[in-house]
C-alpha cells in the first residue's frame, strides 16, 4: 500500500476519475488508512471556492443523514485544511451509468430484462422516497434531488450502484445549482427554477427510465402498446399508460396526480404484465458488462472479510482493527451478526435494535430511534460504513460481504493491525 505522503490529499491512493461536470469532479480511489474503495467528490480548480464547499457540505449532510441501499453514505467531510474542501463516499464505486451503457454497446451484451430494468430505476425511486422523509435543514422542505442523469449513478465491478447528487446536484449542477450541458431528467418547473417536490423527483425518474428503454427488453404486452399494436388487447394496461402520461407526465403542476397515486398504478401494470422485481439479475447483468469491457482494477474483494469479536468489542478487516468502546454499539453489532448468520438477508427493525443495545430498558420512541441512531452511524464510522445497509427503517450486514465470528480475543484480520487503533 502507498504511503499516505505518497498520495493525493494525504491518503487517498489508486485514483481513477470517474466523471466531471465542469464545477465538481468524482474520482474512484482507496482509502490507504482503512484499505477501503471509495470515491471522493471535490470542486474543480476554477470554481467560486466558498460556494463548492457550501455545496459539498449540504452534499454530505444530505449522504451522511439519508440511509438507504440505493444512496452512497458519505463518511467525511473536510472544509478546510492543506487539502481541497471534499467529501468521501464509503462506496467501491469505479464507473457512473454513462460508461457503463457505453460499454455494453461493445460488450455480447443485448438487453436487460424487464424486471432487471424495473428493478434498477425501482430502487433509485424508493431511495429518492426515503430521501422526501427528510427535512432539508436549509429551507424545511422535503430533501429532493430535482434531476436525474447518466452520472447520477454510480456503479461497483459487482454490480452494486448508489445514488450521488442529494443536497446539491454535483452530478450536473455547479457549485451555485446551475444545471450544466449534460443531459438532465427533471420536471419542468425545476428547469424554471422552481425548487424540486417529491412528484417532480418521481417524473424525473420516469422520464430517466425512459431514456434506458433502448436497453431494456420490455415485456411482449407493454412493447406492443409502445409500437402502437395490439390496443384492443390490452385495455386496462393502454389506460393506466394513457394515465401516467395525462396525470403525471403532462399534467399542469396544480393538476398532478399524487405520489401515493403513481406509485399505485406502477404496481398495478406490473401485476397486468406477470413481472417482478430482479435486482440480483440486474446487478448480475451489469457486473458481466464490466467485466467483458471494462478495465478496471481486479481486487475489490482484497478486503473483503469481517472479523468480529465474540463479544463485539471490534470489527477487524485486512490488518485494520476498530476497537468499539460503546456497550450498546457492541451488542447491537452481535445482534445483527446473529440475525446475519440465522436469517440471512433479514432486515432488523429500529425496536429490535434498541433491544438489543439497551435491553430491559424502556425508552420513549423517538429517544429510542435517536439512540439506534447514534449508535449505528457510530458503527459505520468504525469502519462499517456501506457494508452496514439499511431500508425501509430496518438494518442488516450485507449479504454480499463475507462475515467471520472470530473465535478467540485475536482474529486473522486483526492480528497485523497496528497499536495505534481508532477508538469508537
């Protein structure tokens, strides 16, 4: 591994860029104090530098505070110092949406399946749903993103993909908001100016879907009615799309279906056309689009195995030991590694969780959710950082990363790790 004096800003090492809008620049790296991929997000050199570090910092806020699978978590945030003001999203991201469908234009790869696509744009929406939950500290609105495009996501070797731009657009905005030339999906108020709404984020996604249709292998019914045959056939599915195009694409703001509306009628022509979700089919598709085409380094997975005290008084992963000091981080860690080893892909709830870290005690509930709160960004700043998911208000350790229970007070993942250990 590089020295940190050898790397950019101290210690980010094996920098590869990612994507550049004129105002903010992504580059794919490794963390040489942890070992992990991630990516960092800085200003380019020409950019008004107080409002690129306002704009990072409501950019960090926002991916430090929304937990989804779908958004990248940001763990660091650095203002000012020797260094250039950045944010460090904990994702092993190496390629955004845009060199990945350029590459499967060279690729044997044809066309995704329907519900692989489905479930790609599926969970960028529900990421956009929980990121509406918030309240944005700047104006007391919903958190919204305003627009989607090609290098709004980002994507691991594997497969993986994140949402990047919520709390300020870096992905096609400059350091003031200004939409850039890239291509941008969005409503069209947003486009005037007007801030971004939760429906507005939902057409947006529409119309990004939309956009990835020349990828995607539609199901027989819906790419009849898109070629304009078979109307007779399928009447109630030529309604509900007639419906989506009068009540939410084209329809005056004021006049707008709901959300809530949307989202009903979406299910709706999924349970017509027989599809469901295949997001590992997704994922599985996209890493084979990689691997055939891209040139990307080969050792992702180098760090790949957890180990875990009995106890939970540390995490340790390629040398790199964290000590938890905290009691109810340590037994929320060991519940989650039980529920990981007996129920695997289970989510825990927020209940379950405050159970286990404070057991017997009873608590008021948002005191509650505050504590589990605490204690599992306090986890992810250990080191677990996206390896720890969450969804729909419950949290798990990923399935896709291999955890160990160590058997002794000293693990093969810790047994190189230096003296000198982050204490949690």
């Amino acid at each position: 591994m590089s020295r940190p004096n050898d790397a950019w800003m101290g210690h980010f090492v094996d920098v590869r860029p990612i994507s550049a809008n004129g105002a903010f620049r992504m580059a794919a790296c490794r963390d040489a104090r942890t070992g992990r991929r991630v990516v960092v997000v800085t200003g380019d050199r020409d950019v008004d530098t107080e409002a690129a570090g306002t704009a990072l910092e409501r950019l960090y806020w926002a991916h430090s505070t929304i937990a989804h699978l779908a958004i990248a978590p940001a763990v660091e945030f650095a203002a000012s110092s020797s260094h250039e003001p950045h944010v460090v999203l904990d994702v092993p991201a190496q390629l955004d949406l845009e060199t990945l469908l350029g590459l499967a234009q060279r690729s044997s790869f044809h066309r995704v399946e329907h519900g692989q696509g489905d479930a790609f744009v599926f969970y960028l929406r529900e990421g956009l749903s929980e990121a509406a939950r918030h309240v944005d500290p700047e104006d007391g609105g919903p958190v919204c993103i305003g627009a989607l495009g090609q290098s709004n996501v980002l994507f691991a070797r594997d497969g993986r993909y994140w949402l990047v731009g919520l709390g300020h657009n870096v992905a096609l905005c400059d350091e003031h908001g200004r939409f850039g030339a890239r291509n941008a999906f969005a409503a069209p108020e947003v486009f005037l100016g007007e801030r971004p709404s939760p429906m507005g984020d939902y057409i947006a996604i529409m119309k990004f879907a939309r956009s990835l249709m020349g990828f995607m292998s539609l199901s027989p019914p819906l790419a009849h009615l898109v070629k304009g045959q078979g109307l007779g056939q399928h009447l109630e599915l030529l309604k509900l799309i007639l419906w989506c195009e009068t009540r939410v694409l084209g329809a005056p703001l004021h006049q707008r279906a709901s959300v809530e509306e949307a989202v009903d009628v979406a299910w709706r022509i999924r349970e017509i056309l027989g599809t469901e979700l295949d997001l590992e089919g997704f994922r599985a598709t996209a890493a084979r689009v990689i691997e055939e085409e891209g040139e990307f380094d080969g050792d992702d997975e180098v760090w790949g195995d957890w180990w875990i005290a009995p106890d939970g008084s540390w995490v340790a992963r390629a040398g790199v030991r964290r000590e938890l000091r905290s009691k109810p981080m340590r037994l929320i860690l060991r519940a989650l590694l039980e529920a990981r080893e007996t129920r695997p892909g289970a989510m825990l709830r927020v209940e379950e969780l405050l159970s286990a870290g404070w057991p017997g005690e009873r608590v008021r509930r948002r005191a509650g959710q505050n504590r589990v709160y605490v204690a599992v960004n306090g986890l992810r700043r250990s080191g677990l950082g996206a390896d720890l998911e969450s969804q729909d208000g419950g949290y798990r350790l990923s399935p896709a990363v291999r955890w160990v229970r160590a058997a002794a007070p000293t693990g093969p993942g810790a047994e190189a790790a230096p003296r000198s250990l982050q204490q949690v």
